[in-house]
C-alpha cells in the first residue's frame, strides 16, 4: 500500500509530498504518535517549500544572469556611495510591486553589474521573474524578431518580465530603429513592469546619448520619472581585488 501511495504521489508530480512520506515511514517512531491531520499537514508544507524551490530555480535559470551574485555577499568595505541599509530596502521587492525602475550608475570596475545581478537574483528567490540582457545583444535579438516575423512576440515577452536588467546603456551610440525599439519596450512597460538600467554614463548624460530630442524626451520620461537611483563611486573593484601583490609578479 505504501509503495502504491508513493508511485501515484509521484505520477500526480508531488514530489515533496512522496519524499516527506517516504521520511515519515522510514522514522516510524517520530512520526506514528502524531495525529493524522498533523502528519498530512507536514507532506503538504514539504511539498510546497519542493514547489517554492524549483520555482525559484526555473526564474534563476531563465533570468540568464551574467554573474552569480548574491545580496548576503555585497562588499562594504570599499567606499562606492553604497549602504547595507539602502541595498536592505531594495531587496525587499516592494519596488518591483509598485512597477519602479532603478537607475546604477558608475564608473568601469564599481561592480554595478554584479549589484544588478544580486538584486535580480534576489527577486527570483521573492518569486519575480527577471531577465538580464547586455543593451547590445537585447537590440540584436529585436533586429532579428523583425526579420523573423517574431518582433511583436518578443516585445510582448519583454513586457511581461517583472524585472528587464539592460546592461551598458549608452555605451554605443544608437541607431534610429533601436531608438524606436527602446521606446516600445518603454512604453510597454511604463507603469506595470520595472527596469534595472546600468550605466558607466551619468543619468544627466543619457539624454544626449539617445541622440534624437523627441525620443529621448519620451524614453526617460518613461524609465526616471518614478526611479530609484544607485550613484556608485571610488576606484575600479577589479583593480583592488585583483591587483598582484608583489611575490605574486611573474620573474
């Protein structure tokens, strides 16, 4: 009966509760005096934490990040215009509930990108779906919608994504077609869906970056009107932590 219970638990894809069963049964001593409801309630938290999980894997996995990083390992010690308490507040999530943006600007080496990927995936684990994208390679992919048929599939998919990262705003000049690919998805998403943007450029640079007036007008009245803002500063992250000591020096 038990094996039974088991395999149709398992064909029914309540893994969790299979595996908590299987637990209950192995540790008859540990389990047998509770009350039955208590024991079913027991397979059932099991289960959902087992839901809980691979939910959150499938976000992480989908989210495509570019750099494993978490929150809990966010270095303080190097002065870069950022707090425990301030990252604290964004982890939370409740910007992402009120469809608000974030802005990381800062200089090449202060570790905005891993910042973007630690919150990204710290809102998978809060259940949010996230995807990172290099500006660059997001216009491509839309490029190549347009030649496929597929571009308002792919806009439609942008717009669902809780959290859009675009890495390397302003990096490379824009051409008029990905001005107006910025714009659809802007306005797609202003107001229900947020966007993390990384920039080397200061926010007060990107509007001559857009390079057309009427556009850019549009595109950042949409993205820093109800934005949150990281301003990092100091010296490259890469440079200290990676810098040779001297019997490190190749002879």
């Amino acid at each position: 009966m038990s094996n039974q219970i088991l395999t149709q638990l398992r064909e029914l894809k309540l893994g969790g509760m299979a595996s908590a069963l299987q637990t209950q049964l192995e540790q008859v001593g540990t389990y047998e005096s509770l009350p039955f409801v208590e024991r079913l309630g027991l397979l059932l938290d099991q289960e959902y934490l087992s839901r809980q999980q691979r939910k959150q894997e499938r976000l992480i996995r989908q989210a495509a990040f570019k750099l494993r990083a978490s929150v809990q390992e966010i270095d303080y010690q190097h002065p870069r215009n950022i707090t425990p308490s301030k990252i604290a507040q964004l982890a939370q999530g409740d910007w992402i509930n009120r469809a608000q943006n974030l802005l990381i600007t800062g200089p090449c080496g202060s570790g905005k990108t891993y910042l973007a990927c630690a919150l990204g995936h710290n809102s998978c684990l809060l259940g949010y779906s996230v995807h990172y994208y290099r500006l660059s390679r997001l216009l491509l992919t839309l490029t190549q919608a347009k030649a496929d048929g597929s571009y308002q599939k792919q806009l439609k998919q942008l717009a669902k994504v809780q959290l859009l990262i675009i890495d390397d705003w302003g990096l490379e000049p824009l051409k008029p077609a990905h001005r107006n690919d910025l714009m659809e998805i802007m306005d797609d998403r202003h107001g229900h869906t947020s966007t993390l943007m990384i920039s080397q450029l200061p926010t007060d640079q990107w509007y001559t970056s857009i390079g057309d007036n009427t556009l850019a007008d549009a595109i950042l009245d949409r993205l820093m009107h109800n934005a949150h803002r990281l301003p990092l500063k100091g010296e490259s992250m890469r440079k200290k932590l990676g810098a040779l000591t001297h019997d490190e020096h190749l002879v």
